[in-house]
C-alpha cells in the first residue's frame, strides 16, 4: 500500500529524476526509517545515489544518543553514508529567544541544507499525510489563509516529500511488513507540545467523525494548492502591468479580484523583503482604493498615493551632503557618482537631436558658478523650467511630476544658493540650458556608487 502510494506520488510531483543525488533526513523513527527503505528499493531503477542525515538534538540524554546509534547501524546496513551534527538545541533557542521546537527545526533544515549543498543533492524528508492534517489543524487555529490551508508542499525548492500522500497507518503497516525497526521518541507519546495535542487528542476525535480524516484533508490541501497557484499567477499578472518605477498603479491593483489584491500585495511586501501580519493586508487594501498610509513596521510605511501604491523605508539611508563643484570632472555624493565631462560645441549640435539624455544633461558651463553644489533639496529651492520661462519651487514641481515621497530627499541636484541650475532626473533650467550662443558646454552623468 505505501510503496504504491509513494510511487505514484513520486510520478505525479515529478520528485526524481534518473540519477539523483538524494539526502534523507533519518531520525530514527517510523517515518523516516519507511523512507530510506522506499528510496533505496528505487535506488537501482533509478540510478540513486543515497545518503542521509542525522541530528543529535541533546534533548533527551541516553535517548537521544540510543537514536544516533540506531540510525548508525541502519545505514551501515542499507550503504548509506550517514552525516550526524550534534547541537545544543535548547541553549540555542535560548540565545535566539525561540520555541525549542522552532529552533530544532531551523537547525535540521540549516544541516540538511549545507549537506545537499555539498553534495549536490536533492533533500528527502519523512512527512506524511498524518504531520500535513496536523499542520493543517495548526495553521487553521492561527488564523491562517489559503496558503496556509495549502498544509506542507510536497515539493520545495529542492525538498521532496514521497511519503506526503500517505497516512501513519501506512507508515505502522509497511515497517511490520518489511520486517523494519525503528525507535519512538518520547516526547511523541506527550501532549507537551502543540502538534503532540492535536496528533493525540484533536484528530482522534475527528477520526471518528471521518475516519479517512488524513486523506480527506490530503485532497483538500492539493485542491487549495491549485487554487491558490491560480490567485498567485493573476496576482503576478496584475504586477506585471502595474509596476513602474514611480511604484505600482493603482488603476490597476484596483481592477483585481479581493483574493488577487491580497496576494499581490503580499508579493509587492516579499520583493521588499517584508513579512506583514494578516491585519496589515486588510489595511493596505483599503488604501488602494481610498490613498493613505499603513505603518506595517517601524520605519516601514505602505502608501497609496498620487496614483501609485509602494512600500516606504523611511529614515533609513538619506543623508544631506553638500558637495561644492568648484569645476571638478567627478562628485560622489549619496552613493552616486557624476562625473562632468566638456564636451564640443559641434559634437553637442550633431547629436542632440537624437540623445535626448544629451540634451537633457548638458548645461552652458559659464553659467555655473565655482561656489555651486550639489546637494539634495531645501525648503526654498526654486527652479525655471526649460523654454517655458516658468519659475515653481522645487516642491511644486516636484508633486506635479508625482515623484514619490520618500525618493525626492534622494534627488541630487546643481544649486547657486536657492536657484537650482540642474536636476537629476529632470535636466537643466532656463539659465543653465544650452543655448544658441553657449560656447562651452558640459555634460553631467550619473552611475550608482555602489
């Protein structure tokens, strides 16, 4: 029954390939112990290359040492090299202010990690479909959303899971008819932990309301991965169109189903590399539609504005430089180089027509002051516009063209006092542009210093 399972499981999620390198995640247990035994009855079939990985958590004392010589003694049995890691969980987690068993976990999976790195493996874990309805059950009673429902992937990046279709029953059943040992780790038996009192006294009881409870909720998770791989592509769909670098439109975040938006603004908070809670999301939706801010985090804002939605580190990385120009080729200033370069007259006129950049960028260097600088904006700065003959402040112009908040302090420009003579982004003004009777003539460019 479980090697049919596996197998068709294997099949359907594509998890191997002829020739793989695979690394087991072994404790000892049942689970485990019904994997290395499935993964190496394929092993000549499929060209496996087999070895697995123990963890010594020094959790239970002479248990813990019994389980490292049991998994010793099964993969000398099977010819399977066996990597073991011996860590401190407990005082870890303490020094890292986390759950023992969230601690443990970040330490398997760091190990199983820097082993198939090293070896250029794929990583094979023992979950089955008893650990995906507790997961389930656990994420469901924290509030969870579809993702959550989805219950353990049965593969991740370079995770598989063969086992993931099958219940512990399955597990019981396939040791006692291969005739396989295996050990029981105590804490397993306890309702010390909150996975232990779901597995010991919440599904039992389900099971008797639905007594394939594991593989009625195994279908449900692989109908919510379809559904929530659909939300997830439309919200890719609708990013796609609405990204600019001024942020993203919120003429067409707005158009997107609510189930769409919430996702789309999860993966607007990924590509930021923020994680907000489920009551940021509800937030951040309201103000695509109605403009506003959401404090998601300190210094981390969500903003709907001047038609575009965008996440705000704000106070983080801008400081007020002051660079005086006094003819030099080369500024560095705010993580940004601009280097000044004089060009010919004649050069100028040939090519302005079609580098726009060029024009742009080019300045009459006789009006430009040794004592400018380059600096970020002041509260007064004014600016005249190029062929218009319009003088605004800086801030005018600044919220007419929609620039971004918190990108305006990051602007460099060319200042003689409180007159900008040229603005990154934007070109020269009225007195600096190149003009008819310019006779010398300077380009300003500009390259990330970073």
């Amino acid at each position: 029954m479980l090697y049919n399972k596996a197998y068709d499981t294997v099949r359907k999620y594509k998890m191997l390939s002829y020739g793989d390198n695979i690394v087991v995640g072994l404790s000892g247990g049942a689970d485990s112990c019904a994997l290395l035994d499935f993964l190496v009855s394929l092993r000549d079939e499929l060209g496996l290359k087999i070895s697995a990985c123990h963890i010594n958590h020094q959790l239970r004392g002479d248990e813990a040492d019994r389980d490292e010589h049991f998994a010793e003694k099964v993969c000398e049995r099977y010819g399977v090299e066996l990597y073991i890691l011996h860590a401190d969980v407990k005082g870890e987690a303490a020094r890292q202010k986390k759950s023992t068993e969230q601690c443990g976990r970040d330490i398997r999976y760091a190990f199983f990690e820097k082993t198939a790195d090293m070896l250029g493996a794929k990583i094979a874990t023992a979950h089955t479909a008893s650990d995906n309805a507790e997961t389930v059950l656990f994420n469901l009673t924290r509030g969870s959303g579809a993702a959550g429902l989805c219950g353990i992937p049965p593969v991740r990046d370079n995770i598989i899971r063969p086992l993931i279709e099958c219940t512990r029953n399955d597990i019981e059943n396939y040791c006692m008819e291969n005739n396989l040992d295996y050990v029981t780790d105590s804490t397993n038996l306890t309702d010390e932990y909150t996975r232990n009192k779901i597995r010991l006294e919440i599904i039992p009881k389900l099971k008797e309301i639905n007594p394939s409870f594991e593989n009625a909720v195994s279908g449900m998770t692989e109908r919510m991965m379809k559904t929530v791989d659909f939300i997830n592509k439309s919200a890719e769909n609708i990013l796609e169109k609405a990204e600019t670098d001024k942020g993203y439109r919120i003429s067409e975040l707005g158009k997107a189903d609510d189930a769409v938006l919430s996702q789309a603004i999860m993966l607007i908070c990924k590509k930021n590399n923020v994680s907000p809670e489920a009551k940021h999301i509800e937030l951040m939706k309201k103000i695509v539609y109605n403009n506003g801010a959401v404090e998601i985090k300190q210094s981390v804002f969500a903003v709907s504005k001047q038609g575009f939605f965008r996440i705000v580190f704000r106070g983080a990385d801008t400081v007020s430089q002051k660079i005086e120009w006094n003819g030099r080729e080369n500024i560095s200033i705010n993580n940004k180089n601009f280097s000044l370069c004089k060009i010919n007259k004649d050069e100028f006129y040939y090519h302005k027509k079609n580098d726009k950049k060029l024009f742009d960028n080019s300045l009459d260097y006789d009006t430009i002051p040794l004592s400018a600088v380059f600096r970020t904006r002041c509260a007064k700065d004014i600016f005249t516009l190029r062929g218009r003959n319009v003088t605004k402040s800086v801030k005018k112009l600044f919220n007419e063209l929609k620039i971004p908040q918190e990108q305006r302090d990051k602007i460099i420009l060319l200042a003689d006092g409180s007159e900008i003579l040229w603005i990154e982004g934007l070109g020269a003004s009225e007195r600096s542009s190149v003009k008819n009777n310019t006779e010398n003539i300077v380009f300003i460019s500009c390259t990330s210093a970073e």
